[in-house]
C-alpha cells in the first residue's frame, strides 16, 4: 500500500515554517535556523554543490639551466603534488589541458636568476594560453643597479573550452652576461604552477 501526504506547508509548533514550497521553490528552515542534513545530498543538476576538479599543482625540482637572455622560455614543471584528473602532462609538454569546460584559477610562482652576478635588468613570469602570452608580471631594474635573482607570483581566471585549450608558464630575464636559470628544489617552494576549476 502506497500512502502520499499532500501539504504545501509544514510547520513546527511555533507555526514557523519548516518546509515551504511556492514557485517551485523548496525552502528548508526558518531564519535563525541550523539545517542539518544526515546522509549524503546528492546533486542531481546545477546549483548545488559542486567540485573545483579538474585541478592540479606541479613544480620544478631541479634548476633548469640554459636558458637564452632575453627570450621567454617554458619551464618545464615536472613533477605533480596532484593531478585530479589527469589533465597536466609532467613529462614533455608540461601543459595543462583541463577537460571540463569553464573558468579556471591559474597561478604560476616563479623564480630566476642569472649566471652572473648583478647582471640581470628584466624578470618576467607569463602564463601562456595556447601558445600565447595572456598574463605576465614584470620586475624592471634600474640598469645602473643589476640584480641576481627575482621571485614572484602571477595569477589568473581564464576561460578554458574543455578539449583544446591549454595553459603553460614561462619565463624571461634579459642579462647584461651569463646564462639564464629558473630555481628548482625539491620541495617546490620556487617554481611551481597550478590551476582549479571555479565553481560557478
């Protein structure tokens, strides 16, 4: 035997609502109440919940030496702390192509210096959006007053299409001498490069 219960309302004794519907909208509580939901909610369509997935956080583990003077270079992150679906390749491209369309929350952590000491005028870090610069930050010095090294960090939200698009990160310094290398350890506090989808 099935039995339905057919209410529009329901009530606590108070006569405060505990579930109303109106408009096609299920509202659950009252104001100043705490909804707490035993098991699991399921999402069955847009508007609850969600997961920044694909996601992924790789970083330079050795320096990366060679580097030409003055030309901006893709650092070759190459390894991953995690990679959720799969999307970041750590071993030739090092380029994360996400799967799910959407915007995404990039951000690159680079660090660089020159061979020589005192020789370096312009430090860039860029995030690359299929081949091409979309983002960059830039540490110009006096020419009178060279430095050695420079670290910062850029950040993005770009629009990703979920098949062909892909991101990268590159760097740049232009020296008076020397080569160019971008820092890397083992623990992947220079270097690193990562992004998550947003939950829209």
């Amino acid at each position: 035997m099935t039995s339905i219960i057919k209410v529009q309302d329901i009530q606590n004794a108070t006569g405060d609502n505990i579930i109303k519907e109106a408009s096609n909208t299920i509202t659950i509580g009252a104001s100043g109440d705490t909804t707490n939901i035993v098991g699991t909610l399921q999402n069955n369509g847009a508007g609850v919940g969600g997961a920044n997935t694909p996601a992924f956080h790789a970083f330079l583990n050795t320096n990366q030496t060679g580097i030409s003077d003055n030309t901006y270079t893709k650092v070759s992150m190459n390894t991953e702390l995690f990679d959720s679906d799969g999307c970041y390749d750590h071993s030739s491209n090092y380029r994360f192509t996400p799967t799910t369309a959407g915007k995404y929350f990039v951000y690159f952590n680079w660090s660089i210096y020159s061979a020589t000491a005192n020789s370096g005028y312009v430090f860039n870090g860029a995030i690359y959006k299929n081949g091409s610069n979309v983002r960059y930050s830039a540490n110009n010095v006096n020419s009178s007053y060279p430095e050695y090294e420079r670290t910062a960090t850029i950040t993005s939200i770009l629009d990703m299409n979920g098949s062909s698009d892909y991101v990268e990160a590159y760097v740049r310094l232009n020296v008076s001498s020397g080569d160019v290398t971008a820092s890397g350890n083992a623990t992947g506090t220079l270097n690193y490069f990562g992004a998550y989808k947003i939950i829209e």
